[in-house]
C-alpha cells in the first residue's frame, strides 16, 4: 500500500492525497488550489503525479472548493470513475461546482479583454460550465455509517465529520497482503456545540490517520460568546451609522450567521435592522441544507418539525439578481450585507468592499480562515491599501476577526481527537491540511500525549505502508 500526498502538503488549500492498493488508484480529494494568480493556474490545470485516466476512484469528504473544486478538470482530462460522497454532499457538490465554473469563465473573459487590447494570447478558463456538470453522473451517493466496497479489498464508511453539511469522516477498512488496516481520514473536522450540525463522531480505532491541521497551536474563542460578540459588532457598527460587511463562504458559514441572527432578532436584543444575503451560491445552498434535516443537530431539527425555518425570517433578503446586488451600494443606513467568497478572492463581495472598505462608519467582519496571498488576508492584516479589480482602496473601515465561527476543529480539539485512538494501533499520523507552523505546533502536542510516528508530508512525498 502506497500513499502520496498531493495537495494540501504544509498548505491549507488544494487538498488531494493519493492511495494505491491491490492494484488500484484511489484518490481522497481533488481540491482547487488558491494562492497567487499565476501559481494557481498552474497548479489546477497540471496533475503532475498522476494521469488522470488512471485513477479507478474518488472518495470525496465534503464539498468545499479547497476539496472538490478541481473535479471537473480530473473529468476533463480523462477520468471515468467513480466519485463518492455523502448525499448532502453530492447535492452541494452539484451547485458549487457550476458556479465554480462560472467563475473560472468570468476571470478568463475579464482577463481576456486586456490581453487582446495588448495584443497577447488569449487564455482558456481551466474549465467551463459543461465540464462541472459532466461531473455530477460519475456520483454515488453513500449515508453516514453504510460500508460500501469502493476497489478490490477496500471498504468505505462515512462517518459525521461536523465541519460542514454533509462533511464526512472517511474511513477504509483495507485488506492489503493477507491484513487488514483501516485508514482514517478526517476531511475537516468540525467543533463540538456549533449551531447547525450535529457534533463530529469520535472513533477509537484506526492504524494509519491521516488528519487535517488547520488550527494546530491556535484555539477558537467559545462558542457560547458568538451571538454576544456577534451583536456588540453590529450594535457597535450602528451606533456609527455604518454598514456591516461580512465575506463568508456560501456554503456552512452563511448559514451560520443567518441561523445566528434570527436568534437575536427573535430575542429583541438586536435592531431591526436589514439582512442582505447577496450571493447566488448561498442562496441555492441554503436550500440543499432544507432537503437535509438529517444533518442538524436536535434544536435545529426540531424547529424544522415545528415549521420554523432556521434560515428565513422577516428581516432578512436573499438577492439573485446583478440589479439587487447593484442597488445595495445606494444604501446609505445601517445594514448588514453578507456576500461570497469567504477570502474574498471573487464574487460579489468584491464590489461591496470597493465601496466601503473606505469608510469608518462601516465594519468588515471576518469570520473565517483567510489564506496567504488572498485579500481576505491582506484586509485581516489591515494593510494600509487593498487591491481590488487592480485598483488600491484605502481600508478605514474597522476589521473585527471572529474565530468563534470557525468550523474547523482548533488545536485542543484536534489533540482530543487523537487522543480517542489507541497508541499501540495507531501506528502512523500523517498531517495535512495546514501551514507548517500549526503543523509544527499539533506535532509537538501529539508527540507530548505519546503518538511517535507525526509527519507533515511535502507535495508529492510517497510512503510505503
């Protein structure tokens, strides 16, 4: 048995790990890349470990673009398997991939237009609309804890990650030289006590896991103070008379906050004052997370049986439209404007900072990770100007960093989970999914509690097991 760690190798993006057993090629992950420009084309039109007609399978965790998002390239350079996930995930792997290929043909169209005016080749978008939707007929759909045969010898369950809808714990049980190992991959894991989805299930036994480490050596604030710090923001913001603009990822986060803010609505502790959810991801989202109440913990489960929708209430818009987007920037009062993409890379978030990243009044609430080399970043560390569509803005509005919205497991919550397995059993870890320095810290950890084998792979490290 072989293992090679493709993507997401001392980085927290592109995630993609390579298993190869009893003669097949299995592949946990084909994430997208994200970092500079001329890198990420690079990276995510190139598979330079492997031919893409050679991989028998896909296993995929959850549907974040940093997961899934270079699927429709695999498809279009020849792979024919077969892709599984949860159905929460298929169902919003189906939505964000379309949009994540309009995208693509955006940026190529708008970059395009200079490239002619200079008289340079055009660029092709790394792929388009029809190439995300020749995608969706290779999956197979497989419930929480349904053992699955995915390749000769290997087994497959999903167990509940917690991260986002659908995310799952990847777990194959192997039959490899006359033995049997089970591998354990957690995708990302989520928190204990976030607001939506049940907790992430703990498992004891495993003899290899390969785990991600995006907060290693850094912890969250607690989850119980997000609806207060949540409303000191705004209250803040509109006693300013000032706008509250929050990038959030369409798919978990936006829900999050929405799901959030009808809790203070509904317990007058807020003004009544205007939601704009202005992304077309997030609203068609936000109705696959209606088809799966299966997912929600037992509080938003039940609201759901009393015909309460987390989701909706009275003060809260959800805009498809370019025009709505547009006429957002007439608003001159206090409002609260929740838009994609989370690091502020593209989408309609970018208009709404161009317009009010320059004024005081106003505040950017951060509520996720924020990658090297992204605006979201540069905004994060409160550079003195922001480049946005190739033009400098200067950021005067307030930055506020919330971590208590953080889906991903911190450090303490990573330690514990490892910490269910048995040391004896659990032979090797192997850590993805984080910059070297968290990497380094949950490393230490581990090694503290008795865990010898801790590795962070480089890109392209193989391991023979």
């Amino acid at each position: 048995m072989r293992l090679q760690f493709i993507g997401a190798a001392q980085t927290v993006t592109g995630s993609m790990h390579l298993l190869e057993v009893n003669g097949k090629k299995v592949l946990l992950e084909c994430g997208f890349y994200h970092g500079k420009r001329s890198e990420t084309i690079r990276i995510n039109r190139n598979f330079d470990f492997f031919r893409p007609e050679e991989i028998d399978t896909v296993v995929l965790s959850h549907a974040h673009i940093d997961h899934s998002g270079n699927l429709p390239n695999l498809v279009k350079k020849g792979f024919s398997g077969t892709i599984y996930a949860t159905p929460a995930t298929r169902d919003l792997a189906g939505i964000m991939l379309t949009d994540s290929a309009k995208i693509q043909e955006q940026d190529a169209q708008f970059l395009n237009k200079k490239l002619q005016r200079r008289g340079e080749p055009l660029i092709e978008p790394l792929y388009d609309t029809e190439d995300a939707l020749s995608v969706m007929p290779l999956f197979i759909s497989v419930s929480y804890h349904r053992e699955t045969t995915i390749a000769d010898g290997v087994k497959l369950s999903f167990l509940d990650a917690g991260h986002i809808l659908g995310s799952a714990i990847v777990q194959l049980r192997i039959q490899d030289d006359g033995k049997e190992k089970t591998l354990l991959f957690t995708g990302d894991l989520g928190r204990r006590g976030l607001p939506i989805l049940k907790d992430p299930e703990a498992v004891e036994e495993a003899d290899l896991l390969i785990t991600e480490s995006t907060y290693g050596g850094r912890l969250h604030d607690p989850i119980e103070g997000m609806q207060g710090k949540l409303r000191e923001v705004i209250l803040r913001t509109v006693s300013r008379g000032g706008k509250v603009i929050i990038p959030a990822f369409s798919v978990e986060r936006t829900q999050e906050i929405t799901y959030t803010l009808h809790r203070l609505f509904n317990s007058n502790i807020l003004p009544r004052i205007p939601v704009f959810v202005d992304s077309p991801l997030s609203v068609n989202a936000t109705e696959v997370f209606r088809l799966h109440p299966e997912c929600f913990n037992a509080d938003v489960y039940k609201m759901v049986l009393g015909h309460d929708d987390p989701f909706g209430f009275e003060y809260i818009r959800y805009i498809q439209s370019v025009e709505e987007s547009k006429r957002l920037n007439d608003i001159h009062e206090p409002v609260i404007i929740i838009s994609a993409s989370g690091m502020c890379e593209s989408g309609r978030i970018l208009h709404h900072l161009a317009n009010n990243a320059d004024n005081p009044k106003n505040t950017i609430l951060i509520v996720g990770y924020q990658a090297p080399d992204t605006l979201g970043r540069r905004i994060l560390d409160r550079q003195p100007t922001v480049k946005i569509f190739g033009e400098d803005y200067p950021l005067r509005a307030e930055v506020v960093e919330m971590h208590s919205f953080s889906a991903h497991a911190d450090h303490n919550d990573l330690v514990a989970f490892a910490n269910n397995f048995d040391k004896k059993k659990l032979r090797n870890i192997f850590l993805v999914h984080g910059e070297k320095e968290e990497q380094s810290a949950l490393s230490q950890s581990l090694n503290q509690i008795g865990f010898k084998n801790v590795v962070a792979p480089r890109k392209g490290e193989e391991f023979n097991i």
